[in-house]
C-alpha cells in the first residue's frame, strides 16, 4: 500500500500509536471484548497528540512524520 505510505494520515504520523500491546494496555479490559489483535479494529488506534481513539486515515494540521512501527511492537 505505497500510497498511503506517502499520504499524510496518522497511520504515518509521530503521534499515532495502533499497536495491539499499547491498545490493550490503555483500554484495560479490552480482551473481555474481545482483543485489540482483531480484524475489526483493521488500523485504528490513538492519537497521542489529541488523546483520542481514531481510524488510521484520519489526517489533522498537527501531522507530524514519524517512524512507521511494525505492528504488534511497542
């Protein structure tokens, strides 16, 4: 997916965290839910800029390129 690599989204951005580990630390009691490993969530994740949850292809001002992190690493 070489477009949205290079798209200035938060899946590309310092500030977004998706990673199941992180994912199930913050939302304590997650995996009662299910897990943050499921298929549903696809990209989504947090926004620690805004402190918020949110798809992987939103975009805001405050973008800020940052290393890409393989997922399921913290």
């Amino acid at each position: 997916m070489r477009v949205a690599r290079e798209k200035k989204i938060c899946l590309n951005c310092l500030f977004f965290r998706n990673d199941p580990a992180f994912l199930e630390s913050e939302f304590k009691g997650w995996i009662t839910l299910g897990s943050a490993y499921g298929s549903v969530r696809k990209d989504d994740g947090i926004c620690s800029r805004h402190e918020e949850y949110l798809s992987a292809y939103d975009w805001c001002n405050q973008f800020r390129p940052g290393p890409r992190l393989d997922p399921g690493a913290s």
